[in-house]
C-alpha cells in the first residue's frame, strides 16, 4: 500500500490498473510505464521501458532488452532518488514532466 501510494504522489496523473491474474498493478499515461510486482519478503516496482531511464544512483537492476526493476524491501526505499525515477518513466510514457 505505502508503494501504491508513492507511485500515485509521484506520478498523480496516472492511471493505476490492477492485473489480478498477473497479481501485479500496472501504471500509465498513453503507455504503460511502471508495474508494482510483490513477492513473499519484498516488493519490484518494473520500469517497461527503464533501460533507456536515467539512473545516476544505480537503483535499476536487470538485463533485459528494456524493462529493469528496483526491489523495495522496506518503506525507507521509498525515498527522493526513487520518486525521481518514477517521474521520469511517467514522462517517458507522455505524462506531465
């Protein structure tokens, strides 16, 4: 819930979309841009298209083509440099900058 709604406060435009057969909730403007995945002891905030995202801080992880991800552990995650990065995607997907 406390990443529901820092995604929301960071990105205030977007549209939030629960995929339950996925069991993820998806966000976006004209594009999706992030999706929140939990998992048993933490929780990955995906960026779909995070490889092309700037990254001064290395929070991103992965290798694939386009998407990475930030795991989330505990809410002191949830932090300047993340909120950052989510603005960032919400723009890439033609929200507001």
């Amino acid at each position: 819930q406390h990443l529901r709604r820092f995604v929301n406060e960071a990105a205030p435009e977007c549209s939030e979309t629960l995929h339950s057969g996925w069991k993820v909730i998806s966000y976006g403007h004209r594009k999706k841009f992030c999706a929140i995945a939990p998992h048993s002891k933490w929780v990955n905030l995906q960026f779909h298209n995070g490889a092309a995202l700037p990254d001064p801080a290395a929070l991103l992880d992965g290798t694939g083509k386009s998407m990475r991800h930030v795991k989330i552990s505990s809410n002191t995650d949830l932090n300047d440099t993340l909120r950052t990065l989510i603005s960032a995607a919400a723009a890439q997907a033609g929200g507001a900058a």
